[in-house]
C-alpha cells in the first residue's frame, strides 16, 4: 500500500485532531510536550488531557507503528465519545494520539533514524532515540490508574492484549473485544514461542510503554491492545473503542469507591 496505512498524512491527522479537541477547551488543552524526528522536517509530539493536570486517571497511546492506523484513527474518530463520557464519569484522561509520525507518514514501524520507539521505556538495550526519554518524563507526571496503548498485528487474525497489572480488567477487555473479534488462545501464528492465555500475554517484561507502566506505584494495570490488521478497520477500531470504554467504568467505579 502506498502511502499512509490512515490514508491521510500526520500534518492533516494533527489539523483535525486539534479542531476536534478544541470543542473541550477550556477543560481540556492540547500541549506540546516534545518533538519527534520526522522528515522532511521535525513534528510535535501533543499531548490532550486536562487544562488542569489531574491523576489517577486512564491514559491513552496510539501511534508507535505506522502500519496500525486503527488506533490513531479510534481516538481521532471518538474523540468526542471518550473525551465526553470521562468528563461526565469525572475520570481524569490524558491521550497521546501519534507518538511517531514519521513512521505515521511511511507506513513504517521505526523512526526516522531506523529506531523502535515502543522499546526501551525501562532499559536502553534497545535504540530508541530521543522521542522515548520526552514521552517518558512526561507520562509519569500523570500517575494514571490504568494506561491502554493501542496496537495493531499483521500476521493475526485474533485479538489479544499484553497484560500487566488488574487480571480481571483484562478479561473484561477481552470479554467486550470478543463482540467484534475472536480472541487469540495459544500461540501467536507468527512467534509459536509467544503463548496467548484467554485473550492476554501476561507480564511480557519487554521494555515498553506498557511494561514501563506496569511498573508505576499508582498504576494499577497497565494494556496494549493487538487487533489483526487483516481485518475490516471499523472491526479494529470497534474493539480498540470497547476497551477505551471498560478502561473508563473502571477508573470511574474505582474513583466512586474511594469516595
């Protein structure tokens, strides 16, 4: 496929990002927290969460490979479902919506520089570059109570998460991803070695965002979701949005009990 998998480039991606999130001001502001090598010129890294920063609530990622736009698009797409139902759950929210553009633009998994940035969040055996070290800073300022990295797979036809943390979270995750997709069990086609167990890979201490978080005192579980990239994208970003939702009631069910 020429072009990016989104069909629409970063520069226009952001443009309409910006437009939809500025319905939310002034409870909700789009920040620069960084920027990303790109070409033929740098771009931001942005940021949208409360206009005053709060914690413990549900934080979102998308964008590391670009050749899985349904998680870009999901939160471009909903950004008014998610926004609107966590201002009227009281759930503190903060999305990353594309944390490589580069790779946004070329359909490509790495850097500008050939570098995986979902790696090296905990170690730096990796080459990740500057772009992990910015998102880092900034993402433990936040202190969510559940963090939702959105990924895709190219060789998978199921769907599965990465799990730290809240076991029963991640079932329900997987329970409300199985209206639209079947769940993986067993092993992945593309890395036998990788064993699926009921829709999740528990504990996989590989140095990314969801490891990272996994590791955070007040982060109470931590996800990246995998739908099949083989499959129709509204069926991709369905699940991606039923998990955005679960992860919401929960944060909001946890926060009401603390009441």
């Amino acid at each position: 496929m020429a072009g990016p998998a989104s069909g629409m480039l970063f520069k226009d991606y952001l443009g309409a990002f910006r437009r939809s999130a500025r319905r939310w001001e002034p409870a909700y502001r789009l920040t620069r927290v960084g920027t990303a090598r790109s070409a033929p010129r740098a771009a931001p890294l942005v940021r949208l969460a409360n206009a005053r920063p709060r914690k413990s609530g549900l934080m979102l990622l998308s964008g590391f490979h670009g050749e899985e736009p349904a998680g870009p698009l999901t939160l471009l797409t909903f950004l008014h479902h998610i926004v609107g139902r966590a201002t009227d759950l009281g759930v503190p929210l903060c999305i990353y919506p594309v944390v490589n553009p580069y790779g946004f633009d070329t359909m490509k998994r790495t850097t500008v520089a050939g570098e995986y940035t979902n790696a090296g969040f905990i170690h730096d055996e990796d080459p990740t570059g500057p772009e992990v070290a910015q998102l880092r800073a900034d993402m433990v300022k936040f202190a969510p109570q559940v963090f939702l990295d959105l990924h895709e797979d190219d060789n998978e036809q199921r769907t599965y998460l990465y799990a730290f943390g809240d076991e029963k979270l991640g079932a329900r995750l997987v329970e409300r991803a199985s209206h639209f997709i079947t769940p993986a069990h067993g092993s992945l086609s593309h890395t036998p070695s990788m064993k699926v167990v009921h829709g999740q890979i528990r504990d996989y201490h590989d140095g990314s965002s969801e490891d990272f978080m996994g590791h955070q005192p007040t982060t109470l579980a931590s996800f990246a979701s995998e739908t099949p990239t083989k499959l129709e994208l509204r069926l991709r970003m369905s699940v991606h949005l039923a998990m955005i939702d679960a992860c919401l009631d929960e944060v909001a069910a946890r926060r009401a009990r603390r009441r």
